[in-house]
C-alpha cells in the first residue's frame, strides 16, 4: 500500500476577477515600467570613471557589490518566500514579476562592473562582500526572518525594510555622484531601480496592511513591537556598514540623516509612525534634487519663492478630463 | 464641512497614506470613497483637495479616476482653490505630479507636497497653511 499526497491543482488565474483591485494597479505599474540594463548608455560614463581616485572606485564598486548582495537575495529567497503566504493567486503573479526585477537589478550592477572594472577589482569587491562583517550581518537578519515556517507578516516587514531601508545606505553614492554630475549615467539606471524598489515596498507594506488588520490588539501589538526592534536590529549594522564605507570620504553624517529619512518612508509604507524627528532626517537637498529632479517641495503656504508655478506640461489623460 | 474653512478634501486609496496624514492634521476633511460607484464629496464652499499620485513611468495614470471625475463637474471645479499633491520622491520626476496636474488644469496654486504619510514638519506647515488660507477667505468675503 503506497501513501498518495493529492497533487493540488491550482484554479487557472482569471484577470477578469479580482479579488484586490491593488493587485492589478501594481502589475499594471511594474509591468509598464519594466525595463533591462541595455538600454542604458552605461558607458558615456567611462570619461567620468576616468578622473575618480582609486579610493573612489573602490569605495563605488564596494557599494553596489553589497547592493547586488541585496537583490540576490530578494530575487531567490525574499520574494519567493513570500509567494506561499499570497492570499490571491493576482499577488502571487505580482509576486514573480518583483521576484524577475530584482534579478535584472542584480544583473545591472554586473553591466556597470563590465562597462568601468577590470576583472580583477570586480572579484576583489565580491570577495569583500563575501567577507564583509556588516553586509553578511545585514543579509543574515533577513533571510532569518525569511526562514520557512516563519510568520508571513513578519516576512513582508522584513521584505519592506529590505525594499525601503537597507539599499539606501548604496543608493546614496550614485546619487551623491550625479549631484556632482558624476557617473550620470549609472545614475540614470539607479533611479530605475529605485523606482522599482518603491513599488515593491509600497505593494508589500500594503498587503502586510491587509495582514495586520485582522489581528486583534494584542497580535497587532506583538508585530509592531517586532517591526521596531527590527528596525532598530538593522540600523545599527547600518550605521556600521556607512561608517566603514563611507568614513573615508567624510560623507558619513550625510548618509546616516539619508538612512533615517528612508527609515521613516519604511515604517510608513508598513502603516506606521515615522521613528527617527524631523531635525535628524531632512536630507542634502542636493540629494533630494538626483533623486528627483526638477520637483523641489511645494510650499505656497509659506510664502517662500515669489509665487507658484503652473506645472509644466505633463502627461494627462484629455479624454478622462472635460475642460 | 463648512465649520472649517477652507474644506479639505482628499483622497486616499487602501494603502492609507494620505488617510493617515489627514487623520493627524485635525483638519475636518471628505474623503472620495474607493468604491467608485459610491457618491462623490459636495462641497459646500471652498476647499483644498489632498491628491496622491498613481503614475507610471511616463506619468500615465497620475489623477485617481474619481477625482477627475469629480473635477469635471463645473459646480465642484468653481469651488477649488488649491490642491496638495502627494507621492514618493522614488518616482523620481512624477513625484507629486497629480498635485501639479490638478493645479495645471484648474488653475489653482499648488500649494505644497508631501511625501507618503507626510512628516510632522509637513503636518505643522500645512496646518498654519490652511488656517491662513482660511483668514484670507474671511477677509475677503467680509
């Protein structure tokens, strides 16, 4: 007699019915933002790579080794992990989509390597990620909490974090670069990423939202105080991590008020309270401004700059508007 | 709604974000229902609309259907005057942006942009904004 496990067949996926509208907004959103590294003119920044200092290379084939770190481990582990606990068979679909991007993130990095490195400094700086004491640190508390059998809802906040926390301690460089019209192009296909990294947090924070609803008081309690003390876990290997790599350059302060800001937009994206004051996180306008240009915050209110601007012509759907 | 002057009124899909923003300003505000055969807000004299940006890529999508839907009603559009915009610097040059469409097409200051759920900074200055939006209004109808 021979034990037999049923093979479960899922249902075929319907589109046409939805059981989270959220679901196929984000598809919709990745899908048409999809993109590949080629079609990024990487090596109009050779010239640039040119005039930087040894420590300069260094230090910038250091950072997006631990950022290639970082999307390995969402493409095989973080975003798989999450699939089982999908409570949609649209989430699950989204869910390859994030898992296929980090991937071509991952990819991306090696592009740069191949367009600026030598061989020799690339596998000099995967043996420094490998060895490194913070980055390894940084990787191991997520994929803990990655771990099968683990509670899904602690899975996203760890995913969130990820997404919206610990890239920014690399993504400050590129953009520190191309504040000083350095590396402009790799800049370009940074922001590209972190265009998607945003998505992915927003999606992920928005389904642990779902998540969290239903739990009664106590549960919703015992998970934000394990968001906290997560949170509070990774800055600290943060603060480590920044101060090795970016102490050289003195640009350490700098980067750690960026990590709070980012701290912040992590815990909101769960539903939470900022964590770290305003007078701790408003980050180098000139970083602000590499991140997105040409929209400097608004105050009309304040009466600051001599009156406000119409916006510039933008994409609108004319047929959706009436006037 | 006409305790307040000037009425906020804003949007806020399931995420919550801009909820959660309104939630903290004390600031008494309609919200447009997700469900979008659901009754639109009535204003009943000015107001500010709080508008998060849903674009992609290339700025497509930026302007929630209900809130355009609502704009395109004449008596609605007559009452707007100002528009906060929301989104996330992520996004890069479509930050903010339905705050700047909006603005754009009914001819209304933007009159500032936050970024998720806003900070206490933002909350602070939109709340002195609008109070002084309000005594301006009052002055000007007396």
């Amino acid at each position: 007699m021979k034990d037999t496990i049923e093979t479960r067949v899922p249902c075929a996926i319907n589109w046409n019915r939805l059981e989270d509208v959220k679901d196929l907004e984000v598809w919709n959103r990745l899908t048409v933002n999809f993109w590949l590294p080629e079609k990024v003119p990487l090596s109009n920044d050779i010239p640039s790579w040119g005039t930087f200092t040894d420590h300069e290379k260094e230090l910038t084939i250091r950072v997006f080794t631990g950022l290639t770190l970082l999307d390995t481990i969402q493409n095989c582990v973080g975003a798989p992990a999450l699939m089982p606990d999908a409570i949609t068979q649209h989430e699950e679909a989204v869910l390859t989509n994030i898992a296929f991007m980090e991937a071509v993130h991952a990819r991306s990095y090696s592009s740069i390597f191949s367009t600026l490195c030598s061989t020799k400094e690339i596998d000099e700086a995967f043996r420094w990620a490998d060895e490194n004491p913070h980055l390894q640190a940084k990787a191991k508390a997520i994929l803990d909490t990655y771990a099968p059998g683990n509670d899904p809802l602690k899975r996203k906040i760890a995913s969130v974090f990820l997404e919206s926390f610990l890239f920014y301690s690399g993504f400050y460089l590129p953009m520190y670069w191309s504040s000083r019209a350095k590396l402009t192009n790799t800049a370009d296909l940074i922001r590209l990423i972190i265009r998607d990294e945003a998505v992915h947090g927003y999606y992920i924070g928005y389904k642990f939202q779902r998540g969290y609803e239903q739990l009664d008081e106590a549960g919703q309690q015992e998970l934000k105080d394990y968001a906290f003390s997560l949170m509070f876990e990774l800055y600290d290997i943060e603060n480590n991590y920044t101060e090795e790599l970016y102490d050289g350059i003195g640009l350490t302060e700098d980067v750690k008020v960026f990590l709070h800001y980012n701290a912040n937009k992590a815990l909101q994206n769960l539903g939470f309270e900022a964590l770290f004051p305003p007078e701790v996180s408003e980050v180098n306008p000139a970083i602000l401004a590499a991140l997105s240009p040409d929209s400097e915050n608004h105050d009309f209110f304040s009466g600051s700059g001599s009156s406000y601007v119409i916006g510039k012509a933008v994409a609108t759907e004319d047929e959706d508007w009436d006037f | 709604m006409s305790a307040s002057i000037p009425a906020l009124i804003y949007f806020s899909s399931k995420s919550g974000n801009t909820e959660r923003f309104v939630a903290r300003l004390a600031w008494p505000a309609a919200r447009f229902s997700i469900d979008s055969d659901a009754p639109m807000p009535k204003p009943d004299g000015p107001f500010v609309l709080i508008c998060p940006t849903y674009a992609d890529g290339e700025g497509r999508g930026a302007v929630p259907k209900p809130v355009i839907r609502f704009l395109n009603n004449p008596t609605n559009r007559a009452q707007i005057i100002g528009v906060i915009g929301t989104g996330n610097r992520n996004f890069g040059e479509t930050y903010a942006l339905a705050g700047r469409i909006i603005a754009d097409k009914c001819k209304v200051p933007l009159l500032y942009t936050f970024e998720l759920a806003g900070t206490e900074t933002d909350i602070a200055r939109v709340r002195a904004g609008l109070k002084k939006l309000g005594r301006q209004l009052c002055s000007t109808a007396a």
